[in-house]
C-alpha cells in the first residue's frame, strides 16, 4: 500500500472514531482498542490521543494540538496551553507516555468542543482564561558616553554702552561676565566672574567658584563651592558657600519620578492597541488575546481622561475611558528624594566677592509614602537657632491635591511656628489653586528676616477655557510687618485671531493700609507673520497715587535662526508724551553672536554693541562656538568640510577644514539626536549611519565620530558578450567585498558601483546567468562631486 493510501486510510479511519466519539463514546473507546495506561487510571478507561486542528476564538491556529479524550473530558498538551497563553490548571492534569495533559472543562471562561467534519478542536475562551500581560512605557536611564576625553570652556559676554545726553555730556558703560569650566569624567570645576567699568571706576567680582560630581546611577549630584540651597516644601533658598549633597532627578530625564496610572483592558484575539489621552494619541501597538495592563503612559498633569482602543482580527472594537489626575508635586511610591548642605550663608551676592556670614546645616527628605500620599521633611540648624518642619501631599483624584506644612523653630527671641494649607486643581476645563500660611513674630528660618518676613499670606488663582478664548484671574494678599496689609488683583484674557494672531486684556490692581492705591489697564495685539517675525502692538494706562500715566508700545522683531543667521528688533514707544525709539539687530554664526543697537528718546542717544560666544576644547581640538549654556558635541566627519550638521532635524554648523564642528545646546544624560545633510557629501563618501544618538555628561562635551569613509565610485553601461545591455534588476557586486553590498542595474544597462579601484572585478548576477567584468584601470575624476564614468563595459 503506497504512503499516500496509508494517510488517507488513516484519516478516514480518524474521522468515523470522531463521529462515534460524539454519538456514543463507549462504543468508540472500544473501537479505539487500549490506550496507553495512566497512574492510578483502570486499564479499561485508557486514554486516548488523537492530532486535531484547532481553532481559538474562531481563528485558525498553525499547529495541531495533540489531545486526549478520556472519561467523557477532553485533556490538552500543557504546551500548548502556554502557547496559546491559557491559564492552566494545575490540580486537573494527567500523563500519558511522557507528555502532561490538562483537562479544558476546569477553565472558567473556556468551553471545548470536536468538530468531527474537519478534525478540529474548537475552543471559545472568554478574555479571562488567557494569562494576564504587562506593557510598561517606563524609560529607562540612557547609556552615557564615557566622557573619557578631558575639556573644558570659556564662555564671555562682553558689553559697551555709549549714552550722550542732550546738552550735558555723555558717559560709558562696559561690562564683561565670564563663565569658565573644565571636565574630566563625571567631575567638573567651574567659575564665573564680572567686570564692570564706567567714567568714574571699575571693579571686578567674583560670583560663584563650584566642583561638582555627578553620580547618574544614583540619581545624585555633590557639589563643593557656592551653591544655592534646596528649599523644600517650605523652606527658603539661599545661597551658600559649603557641601551639598542630594538627588539630582536631571541627571535621569527619562526616569519616572510621579506616579502613573495603570490601564487595564482586556482582548479575546490578538489585537491592535490604541492609547488617547485628551483624545491626542499617544501609543499604537498590539496586544496578545487575555488581560493587559498598560503602565506608565506618557500623561498630561492635571486631570484628563486616557481612553483605549482595541480591534481585534474580526473588526470587533472595544473601547475603555478611565479618568486620571497626575500631579508633578507627589512621588511614586517608594521613591525617596534628599538634600543635605553645609555652609556658611552668602551675603550681597553680586556686589561683594567674598562675603559670607553664619553656619548652617540643613536636610530635606521626601518620601512617596504610596502613590496618593507624599510626606516630606527638613531640619534647619545654625549656631543659636533650630527649625523642623513637615509636609505632606495627598491626591484626591475627582479633585486635585491638597498639602498642608507645619513647622517650628527656637531661637534667642523666642519660639515660633508655621503653618499653611494649599489645594490645586487642573484639567482641561479650568485650573485653581488656593494658599494659606500663617507665621508667628517668633518663627526663625533660613535666609528670612524675622522682622520683614510676611506673617500672614492668601492667594487664589483660576483659570478657565471660553469657547477659544482664555480667563485668568488671581488674587493675593499679604501681612507683613514692614510693608503692612496689601492686596493684589490681576484679570486677564486672550483671545486667538484668525492666523497666527493673539489679542490680549489685561487688569492690575493694588492697595495697602499705608494709601498705596493702583490700577491699570491694557490691551495688547501680536502677529506672527512667519516662524521668525512677529509684529505687535500695545497700550496700557494706569492710576497711582501721584496721578494718571499711560504708555504705547509698536515693535516689529524677527528672532535669529537656531543655526547661523540675523535677527532685529525695531520699537517705538511713548509714555507720559516722551517718546522713544530702537532699532537693534543680531548676527549669529557658529563663533559668535554680535549685538548692535542704537536707541533715542528727549533726553538721550544711545549706541550699544555686544559681543557673546565661547573658546571651547575637548582633547586637542578647539573651537570657537556660541555661548554653552549647557552640553556640547565635537561632530567629526572625517576630512569632509562644508557639511551641515542636524541636531533633532535641524541644522546648527557646518564642518570645517578638518571636517569638525562643534553644536552647543544638548541635553544632558539624554538622546541629542545628530545627523548630517547627505547632500553636503561627495560621491566619493560612503556613510554607514547617517544619525548617531550623543548622551553627554551636564556642562561637558562628547566626541561623535560618524562613519565616514572616502571610497572611488563609477559609473558604467554595462553590455553582455552579444552586445546587449545587461537586463534592469541585475545585482552587480564587487568581488573580495565582505560586506554583501550589491548594486543594482538600470534601464540600458546602466549602473553605479562604489567601492572600486583599478584591476577590480565585478560579478554581475542576471536572471539565469552569470558574469564577470574586470576594471582594468580607474580614470582620474574631473568633478569631485561626479564619480568617473568608465564607459561600456563587457560582461564575460
């Protein structure tokens, strides 16, 4: 009997045991003949094993599944039940001749049946029987590049000032800031000064001198020298020279501080996933049948609404809406955030270098006690005076959040407390929030003057959305022993114009105990004429005590490019009937930024000029760049000069003679994307990765070599031994190339080939054959930005 009259033998036989197996299964068991035997199962109950189709959910799986029929139950592989993400039960299962089986009528959610006419097992699963899943969009701290190369920067900021006044002379002005800063791994020495000079003297200050250490896998930042304090919840900052030690959350920018929530949903087919929040997408995936639960979706603070889409292969769509209300002010649970300095307070900071007075020490903690409830910490100590305090922060999703502080201190005046309760609410549809803190006349604390610190203070804000238009208003008042009782009102609006044009309203007022009375109002209308002009115009008028003022304002400005180009800025204003008039203007270029102006009003001319940039190096190389105000990149492309360089798609230089260019502006321990204009490079370059990924330290630089590699091209018509063009889609290769890089053939022949120089040999694969051509010598090119075209070429 052949092999194909055995199968189907077989499978009849197969199909007439399934038909008795549902009329009368006693009589089919018998038919069957013994099974092999089960522990603890009668000899005349043995199993039985048959290979069926099946089906899940009404989808067809690839596979067949091997099941037993036994005491009227059907009983399936333990593999497969992991395959097809069932939940197994695990009291319920068998062996049968080495292989595990579990019975599928112990599943809640789970029916089970034959389909005799096709050998199938059917099987209807509920979201309920599959094993749940988790998705989790949480990112991961980025790999840092090793900063093994030593630099550093000098940035400068130089201004001069000329004012002639009308009859009465004139007087100069110059100033001079300076940044400088060296960095060698996760360490960097920075400090900066000014120099100020006039027609009477000049003097220099010194502002801050700081050693600082990174560590990212901590999340922590130490710092030596002059810094300014964490204050906590209700502290002050101040700033210091001494220690501080602390969590430093921008050295992990992708690490979730906030708590999240999570998104469950569920799906009985493999399907499509699609995430909303405030109905702007945010996620598109696919999830597997069964329950899922969906961590860390990337939310808007405040209170919104994350809707979640599934389409499973029949078309069939679920929807899921959960509200949700986040705020940056609370910490995941578990999370624990730190600050400890010790110093001596700074005093009259930019008018004296060196002053510096008291001791102290200070520790802040904050703790995400769970994920609705954030406590926090902080203890002040100087030499004659101690202040404690605690916060807290708790989550009322249908609300908002609402905090409240308690402190007190001890000091050679006495003992004092503080006291203050704060509540906030955001969503889509309008944002509040309301502050209460009250002090005693002894409550001492860091960096506050007991005799002028405000004793009392209230605010109250609001906001909402009408149709397009936005309302704010906010009301504060303030008890201090020096000013005395004040209160103030602001009350604006903004309406959006056809276009790009914005209209504004705007309410001021203010009065004290002590006669202090004011109120002001104005209106003001901008234009956007393009990504870089603007066009405005506005008029404010106010009442005070010593009478009515008024002023108006005309300007017309156009911000200078991220990459080289100018800038300007013209305005006219009056006010009180004296008139003025600017007019200044900006050249940015990858060395430099230049400022120039000059300005006119009744009494005065002015002319002024400025100049901002930075001397960097990194290794041996320097550059010339604008000023850093943070990261950079030293992009190598080889010996390539002229080509544009991209940072996040948009270009910042272009390389020099050395091929190099610097690019001010990365964001510290994240992904700068940096790419380059392809069209800036020759034919002769050949270029593995047109985008590389540049994770700085904060304030230092990085090396990005791109992978440039200088190749001789050719072009050539390519003809077979009888002539004819070689046919379109044929592969050409170089012979002894290891890379497996092919190139294609044209209509006519016609082909490119990079990577070749004289004597090479080229294969050229055809539909049915194969040939071989050889390049026995390589014109020297006319155009450096044209390969040498080398004619027609034989294929042997």
């Amino acid at each position: 009997m052949s092999p194909w009259t055995t199968r189907a033998a077989d499978r009849l036989r197969r199909i007439l045991l399934l038909s008795c197996l549902l009329v009368h299964p006693p009589v089919a068991l018998g038919a069957l003949g013994p099974g092999p035997s089960v522990p603890g199962t009668p000899p005349d109950a043995a199993p039985q094993r048959h290979w069926l189709a099946l089906r899940l959910n009404g989808v067809a799986q690839p596979d067949d599944a091997s099941v037993l029929h036994w005491r009227d139950r059907l009983w399936l592989q333990a593999s497969r039940w992991s395959e097809l993400r069932l939940k197994a039960p695990t009291a319920d299962c068998v062996d049968d001749d080495g292989d595990r089986y579990c019975a599928l009528d112990t599943v809640p959610g789970l029916d089970a049946s034959l389909e005799d006419a096709t050998q199938t097992l059917v099987l209807q699963a509920g979201a309920g029987a599959f094993t749940g899943q988790q998705l989790s969009l949480d990112r991961r701290p980025a790999r840092l590049d090793d900063g093994a190369e030593r630099g550093g920067f000098l940035n400068y900021d130089a201004f001069v000032q000329r004012t002639s006044l009308h009859g009465a002379g004139s007087r100069q002005v110059a100033s001079l800031l300076a940044q400088a800063g060296t960095f060698a791994g996760a360490s960097r020495l920075e400090a900066s000064s000014l120099v100020r000079a006039d027609d009477r003297d000049a003097r220099a200050l010194r502002l801050d001198t700081t050693w600082s250490m990174d560590l990212p896998e901590r999340m922590q930042t130490v710092r030596v020298g002059d810094a300014i304090g964490h204050p906590g919840g209700w502290g002050r900052a101040v700033r210091f020279g001494g220690v501080q030690w602390g969590t430093n959350l921008a050295t992990a920018p992708r690490f979730l501080t906030i708590p999240l929530p999570a998104v469950r949903g569920e799906a009985v087919l493999p399907s499509s996933l699609e995430v909303f929040v405030n109905d702007g997408r945010r996620l598109q995936g696919r999830v597997e049948p069964g329950a899922f639960e969906l961590q860390n979706v990337p939310l808007v603070t405040g209170r919104g609404e994350i809707r979640v889409v599934t389409r499973d292969l029949l078309g069939r769509e679920q929807v899921v809406v959960q509200p949700y209300y986040v705020s940056p002010s609370l910490l995941r649970s578990g999370l624990h955030t730190h600050s400890v300095e010790v110093g001596l307070l700074r005093r009259d900071y930019g008018l004296r270098s060196d002053a510096y007075g008291e001791g102290f020490v200070t520790g802040t903690d904050r703790w995400g006690v769970n994920d609705r409830l954030t406590a926090e910490w902080r203890g002040e100590v100087r030499r004659d005076t101690a202040t404690a305090g605690a916060s807290a922060t708790w989550l009322l999703p249908a609300l908002g959040t609402v905090s409240g502080t308690v402190a007190g201190s001890r000091s050679p005046a006495g003992t004092g407390g503080l006291v203050g309760v704060a509540a906030e609410h955001q969503s889509r549809d309008w944002s509040g929030n309301v502050q209460w803190r009250q002090r005693s006349a002894g409550f001492d604390q860091l960096g506050a003057d007991p005799g002028s610190a405000a004793r009392r203070l209230l605010g109250v804000g609001f906001g909402t959305q009408v149709g397009i238009a936005s309302l704010n208003l906010l009301l504060s008042r303030q008890d201090s022993p020096l000013m005395g009782r004040q209160r103030l009102w602001t009350a604006s609006a903004a309406l959006p114009l056809t276009g790009t044009g914005l209209l504004a309203f705007t309410l001021l007022g203010s009065d004290g105990d002590r006669g202090r009375r004011t109120l002001s109002a104005g209106i003001s209308l901008s234009w956007a004429l393009d990504d870089g002009t603007t066009l405005s115009a506005g008029s404010t008028r106010w009442r005070g005590d010593d009478g009515r003022h008024g002023q108006h304002l005309v300007q017309a400005q156009r911000n200078a490019p991220m990459g080289d180009g100018t800038g300007w800025r013209l305005a006219a204003d009056a006010t009180d009937g004296r008139s003025r008039a600017v007019a200044e203007g900006v050249w940015q270029h990858a060395a430099a930024s230049l400022r120039a102006g000059v300005a006119r009003n009744d009494r005065s001319d002015e002319a002024r000029a400025a100049a901002t940039g930075s001397v960097a190096w990194l290794g041996r190389d320097v550059f010339f760049s604008r000023w850093l105000d943070g990261s950079f990149a030293v992009v190598d492309v080889g010996d390539y000069e002229g080509v544009q360089v991209l940072l996040d798609h948009h270009p910042v230089a272009r390389t020099d003679a050395r091929g190099r260019a610097i690019v001010p502006g990365l964001r510290a321990y994240d992904d700068n994307r940096l790419g380059l204009e392809l069209k800036d490079l020759p034919f002769d370059a050949e270029l593995d990765a047109a985008e590389l990924q540049a994770r700085p330290r904060a304030r230092a630089g990085v090396r990005v070599q791109f992978p440039v590699r200088r190749v001789r091209a050719a072009s050539f018509r390519l003809v077979q031994a009888d002539g004819s063009a070689v046919p379109p889609g044929s592969r050409v290769r170089v012979v002894g190339d290891h890379s497996g890089t092919e190139f294609p053939v044209g209509l006519d022949g016609r082909s490119f080939v990079s990577g070749v120089s004289s004597h090479t040999v080229l294969q050229v694969q055809s539909p049915g054959r194969r040939c071989e051509v050889t390049i026995d010598r390589l014109a020297e090119r006319t155009n450096a930005d044209e390969p040498p075209e080398l004619g027609t070429l034989t294929c042997r």
